[in-house]
C-alpha cells in the first residue's frame, strides 16, 4: 500500500531517479510519469484505475468535440461530459446515502417500498481528480485554452501521482501547459523539494499524528468527556486537519517541484487570517478558488442584489460541504460557514470593521479561529448528535481535563504546535514585508538557510515524530 506517509516516502525518490535518468526528448519522462501514476493509484484498487480512464478520456474527448463544434452545438457536449463525470462522482461518493434517506422516509410514512440499498467502497481522490477534469473541460468551452491533443499527455495531467489523491485540484492553464515543457535538472530546485517535503512530513508526523489518538478518544465517546476535554480535543483537531492536510499539500507540492514541476499553492498561514472570508482565501486555496470560479461566480457572485448574493454565498459553501461526502456533518459544517460569509458580506456592506491595529488584528485573529474550531466539531464528530452534544457540554459542563486512567501527555504536542505557530508568524511577517503572498515554506530561502532550516526540522522529526504510517484524512475524499 502506497496511500500513507512513509510509504509515499519510499515511492517517491524511485520516481524522480528514474524521471532524470530518462531523456528529454520525446515522450518518455511523461510515459513513465504516467505509469507511476497508475501504479500508484492501483496499490490501493487496482480497479478504480478504470474510472480515473473513463473520466481522462470522456473529458478529453468532450473537450475535443466542445473546440471543434459549432457554438450552438458546443453547448450539448459540454452538459453530456459533465453529465458522465459527474455522475459516476454522484453514483460512487452519494448514491448510498441518497438511497438510505428515501428508504427511512418511506418507513416514516408507513409505505412498504423496497428500496435498493448501495453499497461501494469510495475510491480514492475521486472528488480530486473528477473536479480537476470538469475545470480543463469548463476552459476549454469558455475559450480560456486549447484543447490538448494528446491523450496521453492530458491523462497524466489528471493522474499525476503527487496530487492525484488530495490535490491541490490544479487548473489546466497552470499544469498541462509543464507536461510539453523540456524539463532540466536543477539543484536548486531538487533542494527547494526536498525542504518542503520535509516540512510537510514534520507537520503530518510531529503533530498531526501526536494529537490524533486524543482527538480519537474524545470525539470517538463523546458522552464519555465533559467539557474541557471536548475543547482541547476541539482544539487539537483544527491542528490535526491542518497538519494532515496541509502537510500532504507541502509534500505534493515538494516532490512535484523536486521534478521541474510547480503546482499551486494549497494553504497560507490560515489560522492567522483576521475574518471568515479570509480564513477561505488561505484554506484549501486549490478548492475554494475552484468553487470561485465554477460556482459561485457563474451564479452571479456579487454583482446581483444583495439578496441574490447571500443566497449565492450559502450556495457556494453548502456545495462546499457536500463535496466533502455523504454525511450531515458535512452538510451542516458547508451551511455553517456559508452562514458565516453571508454575516460578514452584511457587516461588510454596511460599513463594519476595526481598526489595523495590531491588538484588534489579534483580537480579530482569536476570533475567526475560534469560529473555525466550532466549525470543525462538525466535521469531525461521528453524526450530527454527537456535534451538538460537544458543543452543549463546552457551554456547560466542566470538570477534569482528562478522565479515565492512563492521563495523555499534551506537553509535546503544544510544544510543536508552538513551533509550527512561530513559523506561520515569520512567513505572514515575511508576506506582509514583501508584499508577496508565497505562503508557509513555499519561498525560495539561501542555500545556508535551506540546510539549516531541514537539518532543524528532520532532527524534530526523529526526536518527535509518530511513524505509525497514518493515512492522510483527505484521501478519504
């Protein structure tokens, strides 16, 4: 199995070996890109490789067909492609969960329908690669690009294996047009690679995996905690999804760059974004942007009345929800935040706001992350139940930190996300110097200061680090 952290770590180097072993000319570093991204997803079900097949070639196809038809036609072939994509997206991630709901509403109303029940294994990343594909065929038919020609060239676009399974979800415009590019070895960026890699391993390992057994425990027994427990655990896991995530995009990105390639930049300093709307646009940037672009703007975005633009706000985020799966945590954490954009976008227009001081900045800071933890009770409690039984116990329960024998220790993991805290600060003070929003680790440092920077961060790995080889949360979507 290829679909964890340390195992990708062993994947990895073959790969780039062999990338800069094979000639420039001609096809063969992509050929064997490609090979290596469906080996990659067929360690896990070799099967599933069939829909990321179906999914490259109808897109490309439709692409090919939405370029070369007459206007009043292209539009046909466009809706049939999405139509396919998102279908299978549909029929794989949500048709269980749309037919368990029919069935318990037939039951409440006494009716004696027999409703087929369904049930499929999800396949990985499938949210991932199918949004990535649907974007390439919404630009082509928006005139934003060509269509790519070559089909082996556009599956490895939609396969390649550094974030085939948890993103960044890139655009076409940025990574298709770097498969035709002749590639050559660079030191300086195999160095910038490797430095982020290991910055993405030392927040999956160091943190994301040392808080999760107590995230676990408490939000696995929910009745079994009070209150304060269920805020350190709440707390710990607006940390653990970070890291776990964020992580995955730094080493995605890293071993991407280790091979000439850049993808888009994922996540920046997020828990220190002064409002809701900012937190989004340091989030998930490859999803939220997508969701800018395919969604929320063709809905009219903010150009409409202002209730047509709450309205397009909830849609967005509510949308935004459901992709994350077929579960009412999910939904409601969506229709949660899009309440939240709504409340701001209102305080907004009508001329709120504070100070740029640095107290009401940091006092803005707490806040938003503080409304963010609350948000991630829901995406991260096991039913809807348990996420408003933490929130009641917070209000009012207290008690002892912890309950029960064996008394977690939460030393280490505070210190870590100290130091994690110490880096975000000095790259957001570097941002706002420089005026170039590069993100955490994703700027180029000296050489000396690289060196320094791994060695530091390798020796925090081998002194702190879990290496129980976690899955990623993300692939689970």
């Amino acid at each position: 199995m290829l679909f964890n952290s340390l195992t990708f770590l062993l994947f990895f180097p073959i790969v780039v070996a062999l990338y800069w072993f094979l000639p420039a000319k001609g096809q063969w570093r992509n050929s064997m890109l490609l090979l290596a991204s469906y080996y990659f997803y067929m360690n896990w079900e070799p099967v599933y490789a069939i829909l990321i097949f179906i999914s490259t070639l109808t897109t490309w196809a439709g692409a090919l067909m939405v370029e070369r038809t007459a206007a009043h036609r292209r539009k046909r072939y466009l809706v049939a492609t999405l139509i396919v994509n998102l279908g299978i997206l549909f029929t794989y991630k949500y048709l269980g969960f749309v037919g368990n709901e029919i069935r318990h509403i037939f039951d409440a109303l006494g009716l004696g329908i027999d409703v087929p029940q369904f049930t499929f294994l999800l396949p990985v990343g499938i949210s991932f690669y199918t949004f990535q594909a649907v974007g390439y065929l919404v630009d082509v038919w928006r005139g934003r690009l060509r269509a790519e020609r070559n089909l082996f060239t556009y599956a490895l676009f939609v396969s390649f294996f550094p974030q085939l399974v948890a993103g960044p979800i890139e655009r076409a415009t940025n990574l298709l047009g770097q498969f035709h590019t002749r590639h050559r070895f660079s030191p300086a960026d195999l160095i910038h690679g490797l430095e982020l890699m290991v910055f993405g391993y030392f927040m999956k390992l160091c943190i994301a995996e040392n808080v999760a057994p107590y995230v676990d425990a408490v939000f696995n027994n929910i009745p079994l905690h009070n209150g304060n427990s269920i805020m350190l655990a709440s707390f710990f896991f607006s940390f653990q999804i970070l890291c776990d995530f964020g992580g995955y995009s730094l080493i995605a990105i890293g071993a991407a760059r280790c091979m000439g390639f850049s993808l888009m930049q994922n996540f920046r300093q997020p828990y220190l974004a002064t409002d809701v709307k900012d937190f989004w646009r340091r989030w998930h940037i490859s999803l939220s942007s997508w969701f800018s672009d395919y969604v929320y703007i063709p809905l009219g975005g903010n150009r409409v009345k202002p209730a047509r633009h709450m309205g397009n706000l909830f849609t967005t985020f509510l949308l935004s929800g459901i992709w994350h799966g077929a579960n009412y945590t999910f939904i409601v954490w969506g229709a949660y935040h899009g309440i939240l954009q709504c409340i701001h976008a209102t305080y907004r227009r009508l001329g709120g706001g504070m100070p740029d001081r640095t107290g009401f900045k940091v006092l803005n800071i707490v806040i938003t992350f503080l409304l963010m933890t609350i948000g991630w009770i829901f995406f991260r409690a096991n039913s809807i139940g348990d996420a408003f039984l933490a929130l009641r116990k917070i209000v009012t329960e207290r008690g002892m930190l912890f309950n029960g024998e064996g008394k977690p220790s939460i030393i280490m993991p505070m210190l870590l996300i100290g130091l994690l805290t110490v880096f975000e600060i000095i790259h957001e003070r570097r941002d706002e110097r420089t005026g170039v929003k590069t993100g955490c680790h994703s700027y180029r440092q000296s050489l000396r200061a690289s060196i320094f920077t791994t060695a530091f961060l390798i020796l925090v790995i081998l002194l702190t680090a879990q290496f129980s080889g976690g899955q990623f949360i993300y692939f689970q979507f």
